[in-house]
C-alpha cells in the first residue's frame, strides 16, 4: 500500500495508522490541513474491503473536510478517522471507541471528532469520558449541538433561496415547484420549510411512511423514484444518497436547479460539466450542506442555536460568489467552489 504516492494523499499533513491488539482497534486518523485549525471530522465505522479501500476513504473524506470548513469560513482544518470493522454484521465496541479516544487525545486537539456514518452520539458521549476533542454530542449533554439536521436543513433552504434568485431572478420561493429526494433528518425539515415559503413539493423516499408523512403534512405528491428526477420542477433537491447525479440521471432532469444536502452528488467530475451544458445551476453539495459542521463547530459551553444559524445563513452569499465566480470564468460551479476553497486555504499559507 503507498501513502504518499495514493491518488487521495493530496498533500496531507498527518496520516496515522492506530492499533490495539487488546480493544481489537485498527484505525486511520487523517490529518489533511490544519492551518486554518484543527482538523474537524467525524469518525466513519465501516467493513472495509480492504486496508486500501479504507486509506482512501479516510484520505478523501479528510481533504473534502478542509474545502468545506473553508468554504464555510469557519476556523477548522479537514481531517477524519475511520475504525475497520470486521466484518459488515458487527457494530463498533465500547472497547474499539475508548482505544480510539485515547489516540485522539494523543494527538493534543490537533484533531477533533465527531460521529459518522457507523457511530453515533452516544458513541461521542463515551469518547468524550477519554477525550475533549469531539464535538456532535446530544443536547441534553452540557454544551452539546444536537442533531445537525435542521440547521443542516436551514442552510439548504437558504441556499436554494440564493439559487433561485440567480438563476430566476426572484427573491422568494412562493409558487415554484421543488422535488425532494429522500425525507430523513434533513430531508422532512427542508419539506416543512420549503411548504412554510409556499412552495408545491414533489416527494420520494424509499420510505413509505416518510412519503405519506409528507403528504398529509405538507400536501406533497408522491411520486415514484424516476419519475421525481423527470418532474418538471424549479429545484431537484437531492437529499438522500450520494452520487444520485449520474450520465443518464441528469440527462433524465427538466429542474433548472439542483441544491440538496447529500453528500457526494456528482458521480464524478464529468456531471459538474454536463449540468453546466445543460444549463442546470449545481449549487455544490459541500456548500451548501455545510449547516452541520457549523452548527457542530460552535458546540461548547456557550453553544446557542441561534449563533450557529446565524453563521449557516453567510453560506447562501458564499452560493453566489460561487454562482458568480463560474460565470466569469465559464466553470462549472463545482469546479468553481474548488478554486475559491483552494484560494481560500492558500491564503492561509499552504
Ligand atoms: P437520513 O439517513 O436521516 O435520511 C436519508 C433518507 O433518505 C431516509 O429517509 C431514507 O429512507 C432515504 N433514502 C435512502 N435511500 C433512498 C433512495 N434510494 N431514494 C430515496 N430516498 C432514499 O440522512 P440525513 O441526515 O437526512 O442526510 C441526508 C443526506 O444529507 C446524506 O447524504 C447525508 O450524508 C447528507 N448530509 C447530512 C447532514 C446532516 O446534518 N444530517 C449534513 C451534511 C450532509
């Protein structure tokens, strides 16, 4: 396995291999940047095919960390840890997460975790019996951010009201129509917000429950998955799995919009360039999703949620100086919130 020669490497600070034999623990701390702070990331616990299916994860989800602290001008680094499971049917042990804690605390706040995919909140209340540097914990927990969802939420709200009035010239949402894909922790407070600014909503979720929940609440129609993605919509908002937006799928989209919270839209960089062809404005998923990290950066003793929104709420001029940046250089706005983090992080010294 090569480290500094992985095409994920891009010039990481710090990547630390951790094991303990006794707790059963392998696991892979990467430090990206910290030069606009300490690196913030959650910890991810996967059944990894491979110790070099796991670098890399570890390695990209670390550097996409510092693009979206920077776009998100918050004080943080990128980083991001990953615990090899043994196999898919086993979940993360208290053994696994307190030999874990004791090399975050090593590493003195240099890095700081949170949960992930594979862990959880209470998880983070028992690293953080060994360590201080985690954040994502409960709100009943003294200065604990909560479920990032809603603000998480409140930010992609915000950031399709900058889209619309790029890319509509309309300065509220009443009367467009938007499709919602997926309707979890997200997805279901984006629905209330969007019906709240008088929007007619489109809805699919793999869930039925969520989908009626939706109706009954909000008035969405239900449609089926394919046919979402064709609907005749002023915003797609995808807010279930990554990599929804593929060759064929954003061939099949009539949005003029698309600005939703998954994570890892774009199936690869080719999607950026077919959505700008096709004249569909991507607000990038890294920007505009980024209420969480926020709303977990401000946890602490002082921690309010009314601070951290108002931090998410710069994200939607952030939107346009991205939105604004492509079209002067005639990028696709992905690769435009790129060169503005890079700057971003370059100005910091790198
Ligand atoms: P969640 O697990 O609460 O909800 C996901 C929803 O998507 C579920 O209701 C699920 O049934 C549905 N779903 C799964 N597969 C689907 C499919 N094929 N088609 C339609 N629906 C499907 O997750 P969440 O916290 O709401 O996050 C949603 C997305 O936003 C994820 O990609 C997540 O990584 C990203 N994100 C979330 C946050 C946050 O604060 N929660 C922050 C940044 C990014």
């Amino acid at each position: 396995m090569s480290v500094f020669r992985a095409k994920s490497f891009q010039n990481h600070e710090n990547v630390f291999f951790c094991w303990n034999a006794k707790a059963n623990l392998r696991c892979i701390i990467a430090i990206h940047n910290t030069l606009r702070g300490p690196a913030l990331g959650g910890c991810r616990a996967w059944a990894y095919q491979s110790e070099d299916e796991a670098l890399d994860d570890v390695l990209r989800l670390s550097h996409g960390m510092s693009y979206k602290a920077a776009m998100a001008d918050l004080a943080l680094g990128g980083g991001k840890a990953v615990i090899l499971l043994d196999s898919p049917d086993v979940r993360v042990t208290e053994k696994q997460l307190d030999a874990f804690a004791y090399e975050v605390e090593k590493l003195q706040g240099r890095y700081i975790t949170a949960e992930d995919v594979g862990t959880t909140a209470q998880n983070m209340i028992q690293v953080r019996k060994i360590t201080s540097h985690v954040v994502g914990l409960p709100r009943a927990e003294k200065g604990g951010s909560g479920n990032p969802g809603p603000v998480t939420a409140h930010g992609v709200f915000k950031g399709i009201l900058a889209a619309v009035k790029h890319r509509l010239n309309q300065d509220d949402l009443s009367g467009l129509r938007v499709s919602i894909q997926g309707l979890g922790n997200v997805g279901a407070v984006l629905c209330e917000l969007l019906h709240e600014a008088g929007c007619e909503i489109l809805v699919y979720d793999i869930n039925e429950q969520a989908c009626k929940k939706a109706q009954a609440d909000f008035g969405a129609q239900i449609l089926p998955s394919e046919d979402l993605l064709k609907a005749e919509v002023d915003v797609f908002a995808p807010c279930a799995l990554g990599g929804i937006l593929d060759k064929d799928t954003v061939q099949m989209l009539k949005a003029k919009i698309v600005a939703g919270s998954a994570n890892n839209q774009l199936a690869n960089q080719e999607q950026d360039y077919q959505l700008k062809e096709r004249n569909i404005l991507y607000a990038p998923d890294y920007v505009i999703n980024a209420g969480g990290l926020i709303n977990a950066s401000f946890e602490g003793e002082g921690y309010t949620r009314e601070s951290a929104i108002k931090h998410v709420d710069r994200l939607a001029d952030t939107l346009l100086e991205v939105f604004a940046y492509a079209e002067r250089e005639d990028l696709p706005t992905g690769i435009a919130a790129d060169h503005i983090a890079e700057s971003r992080l370059k100005k910091k010294g790198i």
